[in-house]
C-alpha cells in the first residue's frame, strides 16, 4: 500500500492582518509562555511563529522527533510601532494531513485574545505605482 502524500499548503494573507498593539502584546506573551524552551509547542521568532505537532523531546532540548505542522510568516512594528502584522501562513504536508487549516493555525496562535483571522484589522495597501517598463 502507497501511503497517500499530502501538498504544503501556503496562503498569503490579503490584505495582511494586524494585531494591534494590545492585542499583539498578549499573542506575544502566549507565544513566549507556549515556547518550545517551556514544554510549549511554539517557536517564535521575529520573522516567523512555528507550531509543532509535540513538546520538543530531542537531546539538550532540541527538536527530537518533534514535526512542524506549520509557521506564520509575520512582521514586528508593521505598519505601526507595537503592532504586528501577519502575511502569509503554510501547513506543512504533515499539518495538512492532520486536519490542520490556514484558519486553525491562525486560531491556535490568537487564542488568547479570542480573535480569529476574519476579524482582525486590516493593512492599509496603497496603490503599486503604473511602471512602463520600456519608456525611459
């Protein structure tokens, strides 16, 4: 029997949702307190939130046999200062195959605030600028 494959599945969030900055700051603390480092499934850094299928088990705290389900790819202090904005999220094959969606994980990481993705504010996106590429 074949095992069945399962596509990563990316979504670019448009227009890109925003955590104001009070809200942003609990998402923040939850991550931290949800950290890999403290038994979390968490890893979140400035540029990417990680979420992991399992509670880091590997040698000197490293990944073991921990999978990443998905990440949300996210910009600090964008558009203001203190806010934060999220852009684009990917389930992983192994998140898609455990039932996981763009809207699950983004839940899962907003949960303390109550917020879902629908509801959050959104970036104001200006106009791209009209370019002809072949005048000077």
């Amino acid at each position: 029997m074949v095992p069945t494959v399962h596509a990563e599945h990316s979504e670019i969030i448009r227009p890109a949702a925003v955590l104001e900055g009070s809200v942003a700051a609990r998402v923040l603390a939850w991550l931290r307190a949800s950290d890999v480092s403290n038994d979390g499934l968490w890893n979140a850094n400035p540029a990417l939130w990680q979420r992991y299928d399992r509670v880091w088990d590997g040698p000197g705290g490293t990944r073991g046999t921990s999978s990443l389900v998905g990440s949300i790819a996210v910009m600090y202090d964008a558009p203001n200062r203190y806010e934060v904005t999220i852009y684009k999220v990917t389930i992983t094959p192994l998140g898609v195959a455990a039932g996981w969606t763009v809207t699950a994980l983004c839940e899962d990481a907003l949960a303390p605030t109550g917020l879902t993705l629908d509801v959050l504010p959104r970036a104001e996106l200006g106009r791209a600028p009209r370019v002809d590429p072949f005048r000077p």
